[in-house]
C-alpha cells in the first residue's frame, strides 16, 4: 500500500481537527509521511494518555497506520537479511585453518531456521553441537534451534525431548526455549513467565539484556498479546547491536547479528497495528477509516477471515471517497483469492483493472497480482504505458508496482529500471521523499546483480531511523568484501 494513499486517507477521511490538543497527531503523521515510523510511534505514544476521547480516537488510528508501515517494511528487511546472511555465512564457514569461526555454523543454522528450511539447519545444528571446543552456552541455544527444526517437520518427540533436557538457566538460552515453546503452541509452559525469568536473569547480572534476548521476549510478547510492554521494550534497545563477537587471527573481529531481530520486530508491529486499529474503530468519527486499515493489516498480520469480514463492513459504508472503495475491492478479491476462491477473485480483479485509468488503483491491482503471484501481461502493458505518461509522487507507485511484477517474475533488469524510474530524482535514496520499502526491494536488486555500493548507499540512508538495518549492511559488506578480495573495496557507512 503506497504512502502517500496512507496519509491522504488520514487526512481526508478522520478530518483531524486544528485544535491545539491535536497538535500531537499532527506532528506524528508528519513525521510518517517522511517515513519516519520510530520518531512517529514514540511520540504519538507518549501523547496518547493526555488527549481527550476524540482526538485520542485520532491518535489510535494514526498509531495503526504508523505500525501497519512499520510491519510491513520489517518484513522486507527480514526477507532481504535472511538472502543476504545465507551468502555471507555460508563463506564464513567455507573458510578452514585458523580463521575459521567456531560460532558461524549456529548461525548458519539459524539462518535456514529462518529461511523456513528445518531439515537444513537440523543437519547444521547438529555438527555445531558436537564441536568439541564450543562454550556449553552456544550448545544449549543451538539445541533448541535444533528442538524447532525437529518441531518444524513434524517430528514433535524429538523436539519436546530436547527441549526438556535444557536446564535453561542463562537468560538467553531461557528466552529462546520460551520463544519455541511459543511458537509449537505448547503454552502450558507458560512462555510469557519465562520471557520475563529472562529479563530478570539479565538484569540480576549488572547487564543490559541482550538483543539475543529482546528478540525472543519480542516474539513471545507479541504472541501473547503483550504489545505495550513489547513497545516498551523496544525503547530501552539498541537495536543496531550484534548478538556475539568472536576475535579470530590477528585484528579480525566478526560480529555476528541475529536475523529473527527483524521477524520479531514485524510480528509485534503488526500486532500493534491491529490493537490499535481496532480501538480506533470503537469511535464512529474514525471506525470506517480504522476498517480500511483493519482490512490490510489482518491480510498481512491477522487472519484472512477478519481481513475480509472488516473489508466488506467497509464497503458497505456509502461515505467513503471511491479511491479508497476501489482499493478496498482489490483487498477483499486478493483475500478471496488465498481463502480459495480464486477463479472468482481473478476475475474481480480482471474487471477492476479494464476500467481503471488511475494509477493508484493499478498500482494496487499490479501489488495483488504481485501478491498472490499471478501473471498478468495485459494489466502490466497498460500501467507500462500510463507510468510513460508522467513522473512524481502520483506515478511513484505505478513504478514500484511494475518493479515489484518483474522482481516477482526474476527480471532484474526491467524491476530496477521501473523502480528507478519511480525514485524522486533529486533524492534518490532518502526515505523522506521515497517509499522505503521500494529502496529495499531496489537494494535487494542491487544485491542480487552485485552492485554492492548502490546497496549499501540505500541501506545507509534507511539506518538513520532503522538501526535494526545494520546486520543486513555488516553482511552484505562481508560479502562484497570477499567479491572483491580486500576488505578495502567497500565501505561500510
């Protein structure tokens, strides 16, 4: 869903007032329309007690909004770190002699945990566990990725008896057992308890918690329906810190970052979205505009069900602007679509598309198609021929569209020459005049054709206000580090 349709849709259909109690949730989306999502949630956060019923109504919804991108953009970031780790690390353990890692194959093996490739890291999990020289820490935390693995391909015993040979007494390895046990459902363990063991294990110890630990209690947090105290944890991190360092030969130093960061920072915004959206609906002025939302946060961070049954309540409304109606009926056709209905939806769509002339609504149907990943040549051939006909924020989204197709579709070159196209000329890769997740989708391009600088240039302007971005850029430095044989060819901003 495109930015800018985001913050006209708060501007125009909650018809936020001027007043001075307002001023709040005027700066907030402000700060979203730059993209700015941290700077947006912190401050409507800390504002949202003190305003009065109807302007705090406002500030929910722009909290869901704010969340919702927030989501969502995690979630590229997360896909692209995941390609990334798996090059980078897989050359880390390729290396023999005195330079070899003894950590890199637990994160190896996490990395394919992540990747959704049990049966890869169960193997990798377990050459790490009988290395002989790895710290007994390192082997009860690579046993429960070990426990996940089994889980994962339905080998339930196994993975229950690892798990409960676990004395999990250090926070880390007691915060990754609650993440685990979280997410094999088994909540009789009471997971939530043992996140907050963890914590205070870490505290006990004169330390901070770890970004290995935050990371999981995000997780379990988001999962149990503890978004506040999830939202406050993330306040206290550092969420550009690695989770372990390991001194090697002489002046090298690896760092390694844990993936999952990202995956739990978008399950609990997505989370927050929903939480939020949904105390906004509970106020008349804004409920239609918190269904809109509603409707794509539960696609992407809820259920189906609800996505569509919040969907149709909106439409049924006759007070909202067709713009929104029509992306709406592109939602409700996708969502039939996953749920089965496919032959129908298609066709939904296929109508939707005949008659549209504006470039939002085809933006939104070449996103679906994208999606759902469906080919679409003819819808394609006509946004082609209407992105020729103009530039700016209007045709941004018809270019990222378009790009999105073709990347979906393996066509490098064609996906970054229309994500190029769409970038603002002048400032092409800051978020305050670009959507992020198209420059991350770009940058993964970049990657993927080894341009390596052009990545990096992206992935630094996005850290000013995603630190989290920092694994993806020390690996994809690492990579192009060993492209390049020296160190000295990329820098790392």
């Amino acid at each position: 869903m495109k930015k800018v349709v985001l913050f006209c849709a708060i501007t125009v259909l909650l018809a936020v007032s001027s007043h001075a109690a307002d001023d709040p949730v005027k700066k907030g989306m402000q700060l979203y329309k730059k993209h700015h999502y941290e700077d947006a949630g912190s401050l409507l956060r800390s504002h949202l007690y003190s305003l009065n019923h109807s302007s705090a109504s406002t500030a929910c919804m722009s909290l869901g909004m704010v969340y919702l991108s927030s989501a969502e953009l995690y979630n590229e970031l997360c896909r692209t770190s995941i390609s990334v780790h798996l090059d980078y690390l897989a050359r880390l353990d390729a290396v023999s002699g005195k330079a070899k890692s003894l950590l890199v194959k637990l994160y190896l093996a996490q990395a394919f945990l992540e990747a959704e490739k049990p049966d890869k890291a169960a193997s990798i999990f377990q050459k790490f566990i009988a290395e002989k020289k790895v710290e007994t820490k390192y082997k009860e935390i690579a046993k429960v990725g070990l426990g996940s693995s089994y889980y994962l391909q339905n080998k339930t015993k196994k993975a229950k008896k690892i798990w409960t040979s676990l004395k999990a007494t250090d926070p880390e390895v007691l915060s990754g057992l609650a993440k685990a046990y979280c997410k094999a459902g088994l909540h009789d363990k009471n997971p939530l308890a043992m996140c907050d063991k963890a914590l205070e294990l870490a505290q006990q110890s004169g330390k901070t918690a770890s970004i290995q630990v935050i990371k999981n209690v995000l997780w379990v947090y988001a999962a149990t329906g503890q978004v506040v105290k999830g939202l406050d944890l993330i306040k206290k991190a550092n969420l550009k810190s690695f989770s372990h360092e390991e001194a090697m030969v002489k002046n090298k130093i690896i760092r390694f970052y844990d993936l999952s960061l990202l995956s739990s920072l978008s399950v609990l915004y997505g989370k927050a979205s929903l939480k939020y959206l949904n105390k906004a609906a509970e106020d008349a002025k804004v409920k239609n505009a918190a269904q809109y939302y509603l409707g794509i946060a539960n696609a992407r961070f809820g259920n189906i069900d609800e996505s569509i049954k919040v969907t149709e309540m909106f439409l049924s409304s006759t007070r909202m602007p067709p713009r929104y109606r029509n992306t709406a009926k592109v939602m409700l056709a996708e969502s039939r679509y996953l749920k089965g209905d496919k032959e129908a939806a298609k066709r939904r769509l296929e109508n939707l598309a005949q008659t549209a002339t504006d470039p939002y609504l085809l933006s939104d149907i070449l996103f679906a198609y994208s999606r759902v990943q469906i080919e679409c040549p003819d819808i394609v051939k006509k946004a082609s021929a209407l992105a020729d006909t103009g530039e700016g924020k209007r045709f941004a989204g018809i270019n990222f569209a378009l790009g999105k197709y073709y990347l979906w579709k393996k066509n490098l070159s064609k996906a970054a020459s229309f994500m190029e196209a769409g970038r603002d000329k002048s400032n092409k890769n800051r978020i305050e005049y670009n959507d992020p997740l198209m420059l991350v989708n770009l940058a993964r391009i970049y990657y993927r054709t080894k341009k390596f600088s052009e990545a990096l240039e992206i992935y630094f302007e996005i850290s000013k206000q995603f630190p989290a971005v920092r694994q993806i850029q020390v690996a994809m430095q690492g990579v192009y580090s060993m492209e390049q044989k020296s160190a000295g060819d990329a820098k790392l901003f």
